[in-house]
C-alpha cells in the first residue's frame, strides 16, 4: 500500500522534531519544510525541503506531491518586532492553506496556543467556548489567533483543518521553556509572581505529538474534530510547585522571594514602554505585561472536548515526563 506523504513545518524544532520520529515509526513518508537543514532529521531518513515560510512560492513547492500537512512552526517569543511575527504565523499560515488549496491536500493540523484565548485574566478550567479576548498582551499569542482562525475558516470539506493548542510543553530536547526557567533560577532573577497560588495546564513532549498524529489520522471532510480547535493539557497544577520541582531535579534551591502580581505588570510595561522608545527588538526582556500574567495567573483548560471528539488521554503522566527530561 502506497504510504502518506506527510509535510512537517517546524519539524527541526522542539515538538516538530518529536512528531516527524513518531510519524516515522508509525510508517509514514515523512517531509519536513524549514530555512535549512537538520542533521537529526536526515539521521531520520526525512526528506527535507527548504525555504521561507512567509514566500508562496517556497510553500507552493515544497508542498507539491504531499497529501497531508502538519503546521507547527511559528514565530515564539515574548517581544519582538510585530511584522516578525505576522510574516511567520499569519503570511506563513495563509500561504500553506493557499498552498494546500493549489495541491488539493486534504488535511491540515495545525499547532496553535492556548494564548489565543488568553486575554489579561485567568483562565479556570474553560473550554473552547471561551473564544478570543478583546485585547491581547503578546504578538506571539494576537497573530496566532488570526492564524487559527485561518486555519478554522479553511475548512471547507475539500481541505479538513483541526488546530491544537498544547500549553507549556516540556521533555528532553526542550532548548526554550525549561532552561530559561534554569537559567533565571541561577542568575537569581525568578522571582514568585502574585500568591504562587495559581495553576496551569503543562504537556509532556510526547503527549503533544500523540494528539497532533491522532488529529491527523482522524481528521476527515465529516470527521467530527474537523474546523475546530481543541486545548490541550495535563493539569491543572500549581505553576510554581512545578517550577521548584524543575530546580529540584536541576539540583537547585527553590524559588521562595515573592513580588506582588501588580508590581511586576507595572515592571513589564516599563520595560516595554522603553524598549519600544529605543527601538530595540531583538532581545529576550526580563519581564513583560504578558510574562506578568502568565507567570501570575491562572491558565488552564477543560479537556473534554479532545478527550470526546478525538479519544486523546495522554499516554505519560506529569511525573513519568518529568523522569524522561531528568533521565
């Protein structure tokens, strides 16, 4: 039987790189689509293609001869320049749906955020319904919701779309979330924001790239996850327990010093104020308004909707994901 062409944006990063393997094994023909190449994708036996993603002609062409794509890569970052990231998420996204339009590719998965729900209060256990805020705090999180909502029009019974919004990934090969959080910890700057009461989703790497191929494999014109987005998450747990069991394992002291949630939301929007007043850009800041909150506040999401529609129950628990990254 001829096997399924798959295409992986992002796939030489943190959760693309997870779900090209698992891809692998379980038998598909696997491309990945990227500025350059990646040892570890060619140690892979991927067919790699390169070009940006923010050029239709470069997505037109890698797309050509692919029967399903997985849409994971994007612009991550706290602060940036705001054209960055919509030539990434927003240029980036319209042209493979474009793309897939032109090739008559039937699927499409696509990596969202739980941030496009995330407005400047917390979020207790909602589902879907939730929508999108008014306002948004972060670049990243405004142009990923207008690249899912894209995505969730596109869905028209020719090309089937679902989007997954996987909160705070962690696991081994993460070069982002963890060791900032370690990095900070060591430099003496993290500090506990509000109460240290407040809890969040969390996903193991290897649950998230579970949920993206199981939404491909499922995903069909009357497939019932098809033009929809689903959260995705295991939680909800208190964000700084699990952030001192981090420096536990990283053989560190906990976090204990507290700032109280309004002085670090003040502290953020100066440093922005002034950061924009210099026209610098191209730096990761010590805090943001959106940093303030997601590191204050409350944000996790009611599940059963994935668990319903798509069968998803994670295949590792908090614990045994914490094992595998210390392993």
């Amino acid at each position: 039987m001829k096997s399924t062409k798959v295409l992986v944006t992002g796939a030489g990063g943190f959760l693309g790189s997870y779900i090209v393997r698992d891809l692998k094994e379980r038998g598909y023909e696997v491309y990945s689509f990227s500025r350059k190449k990646y040892k570890n994708l060619e140690d892979l036996g991927v067919i790699q293609r390169q070009g940006d993603l923010a050029n239709y002609d470069d997505v037109e062409a890698a797309l050509e001869g692919i029967d399903a794509v997985i849409h994971s890569a994007s612009q991550v970052g706290m602060w940036g320049r705001y054209e960055d990231f919509y030539k990434t998420n927003v240029t980036g996204t319209d042209n493979i749906i474009r793309a897939c339009h032109k090739h008559h590719i039937k699927k499409c998965v696509y990596t969202s955020t739980p941030s496009v729900a995330f407005g400047d209060e917390s979020l207790k256990g909602v589902d879907e319904s939730i929508g999108y805020p008014e306002r948004y705090l972060s670049m990243y999180a405004e142009t990923k919701a207008i690249a899912e909502k894209k995505i969730l029009m596109a869905n028209n019974g020719i090309l089937s779309t679902v989007a997954l919004r996987p909160h705070l990934i962690f696991g081994p090969g993460d070069l982002n979330l963890v060791p900032r959080v370690v990095e900070a910890a060591r430099a003496g700057r993290l500090k506990i924001v509000g109460d240290g009461e407040n809890l969040v989703d969390v996903t193991y790497v290897e649950n998230a790239s579970l949920a993206h191929i199981m939404a491909l494999e499922k995903l069909e014109a009357n497939s019932p996850i098809a033009g929809k987005a689903y959260f995705l998450g295991q939680g909800p747990i208190k964000l700084w327990d699990f952030t001192n069991e981090l420096l536990k394992r990283s053989k560190l002291p906990p976090i204990t010093k507290k700032v109280p949630f309004r002085v670090a939301y003040s502290v953020g929007f100066m440093i922005e104020m002034g950061l924009k007043l210099v026209g610098k850009y191209d730096i990761h800041p010590p805090m943001t308004r959106f940093v303030a909150l997601q590191l204050g506040k409350s944000h996790y999401y009611n599940h059963h909707n994935l668990e319903h529609d798509l069968g998803f129950k994670p295949k590792y628990s908090i614990e045994e994901g914490l094992d595998k990254l210390f392993s």
